[in-house]
C-alpha cells in the first residue's frame, strides 16, 4: 500500500469520527441547469412559440404586421419551498435575449417576460398582456413576471416604451426601470444578458443588464420584497411574449437557473424592511446536546471507529468495482430513462385498463393495429392505447412513431403518455381524443345529419393543421416527413382542435439534405405524383397531402368518390380544378354548410388546397406560407385556370398494387425484441 493510499484511508476514517463526533447541520439543497440552446425534450413550447436551431422564437417571424403571442416553459416544476425547516428558497437566473423588428418606425411591441407561475400551460393574449395573461380573465393567473416592456400601455401604468419591471399577479409593475437611462435599448436587435438575482435572507430582487457576457457592477432595477408567500408551492418557469400589429420578434438564445439557501435558519432574530413595513423572521429553537448524551455518542464513536476504519479501507480497494457496477446499473435502467415526459406502463396496467383489450373498448383500426380506450381508475385518466397488430412485423414502425413523437412537442400534436414492451406486445400510450379523427366527422355514418361540422372549426382546423406541419418541417432540429397526412389521422380534441397523430410511417432528415428514396407507402387519394413515380419523400409530398384534406375539409367529400348512379370515379382534386377553371369555384363548397361561412374564406381554403395539390412538385407553397396565407399574413397564391399536367421519362417503375399499401414491413435483422427496442431508444436520445 502506497503512501498516498494510507493518506486517504487516514483522512476518511477520521472524516467519519468527526461526523459521529460533531453534530452537523442541514446542508443547503441546490438545483441548478443551464442552456446553452434550447431543445424540444426539456421544454414545452405553446402558442405561436417556435423552436429553430437552438434559439426559442416566443412570436411570429414575419414580414407583415401581426398579432401573436406565444411561451416556453421547462417541463419540470422547481421547489422553492422547504416545509419541514419552513424556509423559501433563494434564486439566480441568467438568461439571454434579442427583440428586433424589420418596421422599426410603422410598428412596436409589445415585449417578453421571464415568470415563474404553479401553472404549466400559461399562455395568455397578445398585445399588452405580453402573453401571460387572459385579456378576459386578468385575475385568473398567479405568477411572479419580470417583464421586458417594448411598448407603452397607460391601461398598464407603463412609464415608457423601454423598461423593465417586476410584476406579482398583475401586469401593473410593482416597481419599473427606464433603460433608456441605463444605457440599454430593448429594440436594438442585439443580444442583451440578464442576470436576476433573489436574496430570501435579504427580502430584494435585483435585477442586472447589459450587452456583455460579464455581470454588471450595479442592477438596473432592485426592488425589495418578499416572494417568499408566492413559492410556497412548486412552480415552473418560462417565458413568453406577445405582438400586437407589429412585425417585432422575440428570441431566447439560453436559459440557466440556480436554486439555493435551504439552510436552518440562524439561531437569531433579524428584521428585514419590506416595502415600508417590517417582518420578524423567528428561526425554530435549537436542540442542545446535554453533557451525558454527549458522553454516549463519544463511547459509541470509539467501539465502532475500528469496525469503519476497516470498512473505509474496503470502500477504498472497492472503488474501481463500484465504477463499473454504477455502469452496469446505468444500462439496465436505461429503458425507464429513455426520454423526459412519456413514461413505461407495465402491460398489467394497460390490460386492466382497456378490461384485457375488449372489444367494447375499440376505439379504431389501422394499417399498424388496434387503438383502444383505456381507464386508469387509479388517476381517473382516460387514454388511448395503440397495440400493435403483428409485433415483430411492426416492431420498425413502433420505433419509428416512439423514437420521433417523444421528442416533439406542439400544440397541434398528439401528446405520447407513454409506452410498453412486454409479452411480445408493442404499445403506445396516447391523449384521449374526446372527438375522434376529422374523417368520421366529415363522413358520419348516419346519412342523416342535421348538424355538420361548422365553418369556423373547419377553418381552425386547417389553419392547425398547417401550424404543425411547419413546425415539422421547418422548426424541428431534423426535417419530420409525416408520410401520410389524411383526415383520419387528424384527431379532435373537446374543443375541436386539430391534433395530428400515427407517426407510424414518419421519416427523419437532415436540413437541405436529398430525400431518401424507399418503397412508396401511404393512401390513395393523398399520394402526390412524384411520390409514386421516384418513391421520394419530402416536404412537398406532405404538402400535397395536407391540400386534399384542405379540399375535404371545404367540400366534404373524400378524395376518391363514385359518382351518385354512376360506376365513375372522380378525384376531388380534378374535381375542384374543374369548377376553378369554369369561374365556379365557390360550387365546390360543402353543400351541408348552407352557404353558411365566410366566402372570402371558403374562396382562400379551396385555392389555398389547390396550390398544395399542384402536380408540379416545385410549384406547391412551402408550409409556412401557407399558414401566413391563412392568417392573412401574406396574399394568396395564384393557381392556374388549368390544371397543370407533367410527363414523366419512364412509366411507372411498379404496378399501382403494389407501390400502394397501407404499411412496410421493415425486417430489422433481430430475433430478440427489446434490443431493437433500446436501440431504437439509442437513437431516440440522439435524436432528442
């Protein structure tokens, strides 16, 4: 044995004499993280928010005047709060931000704010109320705001359009700073770091800015309060922003928080000034070791210091087995590790929830299985159960929809609860979809239906639908090609809102990278004619796919439909360009409707659907223009009288039977079932 090695040995027994000699206090709990960039597994991203390499957007990115408000929130609540030792917590955050606007002088505002808030789905109005409050319901959110102010409200008592000020529940600032004065402009465009400091101990809040990396001597705002009635409960934190008719746009780069000062409190009295008024901070009494416990613990150090020097030298030799035990332990947890939100259901569980899959509680069948409803008694959550048809069959799709629905999150997305892989069994564990998917509400079963689906859900959907398919294609750290976008794979929630599920044939790619060609999958109606000519999927495949159910949703008529006493069969898209070319483009629209709906928007959706489902595959708008056609934030697209006709240089490379079909059957090579599935989840956490 070295001398180093004794040295250490030393050093620790006598480190753990010490701790059964001396009485030690509680030590601080700290939290801490920090973002460099930004990412879609740690944050939830609502409203008009965005994601684009790394950098949060909480606003439109436009080139036209809009409204929009939108925010970002961390998915896991804080504690602030120790309720044993009665003792609120103090906190450091850091964070960095631009706001930058193209029409500085037609149009400004309306800024962003920093909060924390027990609620995990804030998002409020745009305009003034800086998107963390209801202009209907100002009272309803509790939060603690630090806002970023780049318009001057009076309804607010906002001192100017240039501020910064820190607001408890209420968007009139308890106290403001003018930054013009502190050499800051909030609208310069360039990246300006903040750090915001509370001190429990001290009841104040600092706040300091500038446009370097290093902290500023003085804070440009302190205000002295006490939070700590506010974080009495866990909370989270985010940010958000609103615009009001303004091209101005809000961008977080990083983001880091530290929680920390969960110390007993000093066995003193101090008083604290607090707004004018004083609070008496009384600390727990302290326990004094009397002499003869004291005596005790002494006797009892002594008969047992042998026994734990020599366990201190065990631990010591046994370090380099306990290294390599930790990894072994690391691996084996790793499934329930796999990614932060969905979480491992036991098939136990499912099965009593879906009463052993019963067939009273089918809810749907797909080309990749049965999707069942299921009742959690124990939560009193309903779900819905996606189980594999064939499992080793459809064990590449299962990886594919687990391995990229986990790592998105929008508003127009199924949310994935969680997932199971037990007893041959794939299964994935979604939202319940109070509604059903679009296509059973467009088409009931019963002919006789006396309340179709209303023009304005209609339209809310479409405009949904092409939120998310940006967002998809263009907001997402690799492009996400659906595959196959049709009115069944679009769920409704309670309140009719658009959700986009079964990403069962969904693809990954890189940025500007070529598509990779593969054995064309999907439904007739929605294919576009590239697709089943080169088998290449891309955005614009998608695109063609989401302008028929565009059309489906304004006609109300499916993509391939029999004439009424005819053995014909018509395709909705020639269809609609028919009655364009005619100048009848308006008899197009869903009869059931009464001519109850905005023409000029009914005109908007039907040519909007037949710019998607142009043949030419580079005439077709990308999504994100046709989400600012929708919201008027750009003029419509002009679609020939004509529709356009391509010739390919080959016929097609295999007969229609077989280059459509609902699945592919991917064979991965592998008899044993889990390990594609932690490989699957290996690529997962890449991937995220």
């Amino acid at each position: 044995m070295n001398s180093s090695t004794r040295t250490l040995i030393f050093r620790l027994g006598f480190a753990i004499i010490i701790f059964l000699l001396v009485p030690i206090p509680t030590s601080a709990s700290t939290s801490s993280f920090h973002f460099s960039s930004f990412n879609a597994r740690n944050f939830t991203l609502l409203g008009d928010s965005y994601l684009k390499n790394g950098v949060v957007g909480l606003t439109r990115d436009v080139t036209v005047p809009t409204t929009s408000s939108g925010s970002i929130i961390y998915n896991t609540p804080i504690q602030f709060f120790d309720s044993d030792a009665n003792i609120t917590a103090s906190f450091s955050a850091k964070f960095s931000f631009s706001i930058s606007n193209i029409n500085p002088t037609s149009s400004s505002g309306d800024g962003l704010t920093f909060f924390l808030s027990p609620d995990n789905q804030s998002l409020g109005s745009p305009g003034g109320y800086l998107g963390l409050v209801n202009s209907s319901e100002l009272t309803k959110n509790r939060f603690i705001a630090f806002e970023f102010d780049t318009k001057l409200d009076p309804h607010f008592n906002d001192p100017n359009d240039n501020h910064v000020g820190l607001d408890v529940n209420s968007l009139i600032s308890i106290q403001t700073a003018n930054l013009l004065l502190k050499g800051i402009d909030l609208k310069s465009g360039d990246l300006i770091n903040v750090w915001i400091e509370y001190k429990n101990e001290q009841k104040v809040v600092r706040i300091y800015m500038g446009y370097s990396n290093t902290k500023p001597m003085n804070p440009v705002l302190e205000v002295k309060i006490d939070l700590s009635e506010h974080l009495k409960e866990f909370v989270y934190v985010g940010f958000s922003g609103s615009s009001e008719g303004s091209t101005e746009l809000h961008l977080i780069e990083s983001f880091g928080l530290q929680i920390f000062g969960f110390f007993p409190v000093r066995p003193h009295f101090r008083t604290h000034n607090v707004s004018d008024s004083s609070v008496i901070i009384t600390p727990p009494p302290r326990l004094e070791s009397n002499s003869k416990n004291h005596r005790k613990r002494i006797g009892l150090a002594l008969v047992i210091a042998g026994p734990v020097f020599c366990c201190v030298v065990l631990i010591v030799f046994g370090y380099v087995s306990a290294k390599k035990w930790e990894k072994i332990k690391k691996q084996k947890s790793f499934k329930a590790e796999m990614v932060t939100g969905p979480r491992q259901f036991s098939y136990r569980e499912l099965k009593f929830a879906t009463r052993g899959f019963h067939s009273s509680r089918i809810l749907g069948n797909g080309a990749f299985g049965t999707v069942y409803k299921a009742y959690f008694m124990s939560s009193g959550i309903i779900s819905a159960v996606k189980r594999s048809k064939h499992s080793h069959e459809g064990k590449s799709e299962f990886l594919a929809e687990l391995s990229i629905i986990a790592c998105l999150r929008h508003k127009n997305l199924v949310q994935l609860q969680g997932w199971c892989v037990e007893k041959g069994e794939l299964l994935l564990v979604y939202d319940y979809m109070l509604n059903g998917s679009l296509d059973k509400v467009l088409y009931p079963e019963s002919k006789i239906d006396t309340n179709p689906l209303p023009w304005a859900k209609r339209y809310n959907i479409v405009v949904g639908l092409a939120s998310v398919l940006t967002y998809l294609h263009q907001e997402c750290e690799q492009v996400v090609i659906h595959r196959d976008i049709k009115t069944s794979n679009v769920l409704l929630d309670a309140n009719f809102n658009p959700k986009l599920g079964d990403f069962g044939l969904a693809r990954l790619m890189e940025h500007d990278k070529s598509p990779v060609s593969t054995l064309t999958a999907g439904t007739m109606g929605y294919l576009a004619p590239e697709y089943l000519q080169y088998g290449k999927a891309t955005e614009k495949t998608d695109v063609f796919s989401y302008g028929v159910v565009v059309l489906e949703v304004a006609c109300g008529r499916q993509p391939i439909e029999r004439e009424t006493g005819d053995q014909k069969m018509v395709n909705l898209v020639d269809w609609v360009w028919k009655l364009h070319s005619q100048g009848r483009l308006l008899e197009a629209a869903d009869q059931r409707l009464k001519m109850e709906f905005d023409v000029e928007q009914m005109k908007k959706l039907l040519l909007v659907g037949l710019s998607c489902a142009n043949p030419d595959c580079l005439e077709r708008p990308n999504m994100r223009k046709v989400l600012q056609i929708l919201n008027n934030e750009a003029g419509p697209v002009l679609v020939p009288k004509s529709k356009p006709t391509l010739i390919f240089s080959s016929s097609l490379p295999l007969c229609i039977e077989d280059i459509v079909s609902d699945y592919e059957q991917e064979s991965q090579g592998s008899d044993d079932l889990f390990q594609d599935t932690v490989q699957g989840c290996q690529n997962l956490k890449e991937i995220c």
